[in-house]
C-alpha cells in the first residue's frame, strides 16, 4: 500500500518513518515538508540513514498519488487538507487536533473558527475500534488524553471526580527552539504548565462522557525533563467505598484482548520506543481513591503508533503489525 506523509520532518513524523519502514503492507513514496522540499528526508531523520531513499516534495494534495495518508501537519492547518484528501479518496489519519472535538468546543478551545468541519471517529482503538474500522477519515488523539483516558477509562463510569497529573518528555513541545524547551530551563527541573487550561482538557472530558461518566475531570501537565514518554497518575475518586477485587476485575476484562496495553508498573523505560501503554493502580485503604498510573510514549502511542494501529484497523491489516517491538530499556 502506498502511503504519503505530509508534513513529515518533524518528530512525530520520523517515528512514523521509522515504524511503518517495518510494516509489510507498507511502502512510502511520499513525504511532503514545504520548508526542506527538494532535499533528503534523511537530511534530518539522521537515524533512518541507508534505510530509507526519499526527498521530500511539496505537491498540491490532487497531485498525491497514494493509497493511504498521515496528516501530520499543525492544528488549524490541517484542516486545510483534510477536505481534499476525502475528495480524492485516499483514507487518512490526521494528527492535529482540527477533527477531535466537536466544531464549537474546537473553535473555542484553539480560538479559531473551523473553514472545513465533518465528524470523525476519535482514534483510540481501545475505545473506538468499532467506529475506526469503518471510516475513511480518523482523528488521531492527543498525547495527554490517550495516557490519561487509558489509565482512568475502565474506572471512568463510577467516578465522581478524576484529576488527572501528567509528566512529559520535551519532544512532545516538537522540534521548535523555544525558552520553555530550552536546556538550562529544563534540566534538573519539573515545570507545571497551563495549570487549570490545557487544551487537551476537553478531550479527556469527551472521553469520560463517552464512557458514561458524569465524572468532573480535571488535568494539569508538567514539563520532564526527559525526551519521551509520558506519566499520568490519575485520581479517581468514588462516592461509595470499593473493593479491590472488583476494580482488579474491571481492568482486566476491559483491557484483556487488547494487543497494547499491559497491566504492570507504569515506568517510562519499560514503553520508550513502543506502542504499549503500561498501567498500574493502587485503592486507598478506605476504597474511596484509586490511583491509577500510565506510562507511554507520547511520540508512539501518543501519536505516530497510535496513527499506525488505527491505518491498521482501517485497512483490515493485523492491528500490531509494524509495531511489534518492546521498550527500550534501560
């Protein structure tokens, strides 16, 4: 299957690179980058070196001759594409967060008014593989809310309140220069950041009330400094009182046929570089409070893995292939 890229050179996009380079149905023969066309994807990508002989081109999308596509372009961009890749038939996987939320909670969480709006199934397959398996057009989520939805979700329905408290890699910031991703402001350190108004926060709540929970769901993200992964510890709080045994149970037969998720501790070094999503938890003596703690990594099943298990369900293919590979650790 013929797969093109647009908006390939940044982060997301060589994890993409290097993660459908092992998948057997896959072939790329087009990776689109405005700012390097002309020159060699491994110009950048310098970890894909003898592995891959492609430049990168800037084609309009009626020039784009592919079977499949990953838009992996910035929010309020993508929707400048989205429109047109339907038109020429080529099923795509979108990357930014133009397709995840409806259109007035989009327009008011990124201040900006929609110029090409159509619903799309939101792209965890742990929740949503029904709806992924039968379009032509998935949003895939963001980072924060597929580590925080994973960790929370069999629980979600009983909550009254969940607080989500995430830790991220600095390549989740992309590959922009910035004061904030800056190494002397981000070593040694841990830094809070939006505190109370992330705009990944209407996607957790959206996911909360698919599960059917009226829960309140709150989130604040910290800056790691670590390159990749994520941890979200997320507090999940009951009216009446639990037993372990039953959220035991609850874990285990929501997560129990799903290829990549995995109930053990939640350490970043046990998913660096994969597709897996390690959870872990914990009830508090009074069965009032579950803990629940996540690890993934955010440039995987954050956003590339993630966008190859969904072209996966889409295009019938085995839901692991191209990314049967462990963490790496240490």
């Amino acid at each position: 299957m013929d797969i093109a890229i647009i908006g390939a050179s940044g982060y997301a996009g060589g994890d993409l690179i290097r993660l459908l380079l092992t998948h057997k149905e896959a072939d790329i023969v087009c990776a689109t980058s405005r700012k390097l066309a002309g020159t060699p994807v491994t110009k950048d990508h310098i970890h894909l070196k003898n592995l891959i002989d492609l430049e990168y081109t800037n084609p309009d999308v009626e020039n784009i001759d592919a079977d499949f596509a990953f838009l992996a372009v910035p929010h309020t961009a993508a929707m400048q594409y989205a429109g047109k890749l339907k038109e020429c038939g080529i099923k795509t996987v979108d990357f930014s967060a133009d397709y995840r939320l409806p259109r007035d909670i989009y327009e008011k969480t990124y201040g900006v008014k929609h110029s090409d709006y159509f619903k799309a199934p939101y792209g965890i397959p742990e929740l949503h593989r029904k709806d992924v398996k039968n379009a032509d057009f998935v949003a895939n989520p963001g980072c924060f809310p597929t580590g925080a939805t994973l960790a929370a979700a069999p629980a979600a329905k009983l909550a009254h309140t969940i607080i989500y408290d995430s830790k991220s890699g600095v390549s989740g910031a992309g590959d922009s220069v910035s004061e904030t991703t800056h190494f002397p402001n981000v070593a040694e350190n841990i830094l809070p950041y939006k505190i109370t108004a992330h705009r990944h926060l209407p996607e957790m709540r959206q996911e909360a009330a698919f599960l059917g929970s009226k829960a309140n769901v709150y989130f604040t993200p910290h800056l790691l400094p670590a390159i990749r992964g994520i941890i979200t510890t997320a507090h999940i709080l009951f009216n009446e009182p639990m037993e372990l045994e039953m959220i035991q149970k609850l874990y285990q037969d929501f997560y129990k046929n799903e290829p990549f998720v995995r109930l053990q501790p939640a350490k970043l070094g046990g998913v660096r570089g994969s597709n897996f999503c390690d959870i872990n938890f914990e009830l508090e003596n009074d069965g009032t409070r579950l803990v629940a703690v996540s690890a993934i990594d955010n440039l995987v099943k954050g956003a590339a893995g993630q966008a190859v298990q969904n072209m996966n369900i889409m295009c019938g293919f085995n839901e692991a292939e191209g990314l049967r590979m462990p963490g790496m650790f240490p």
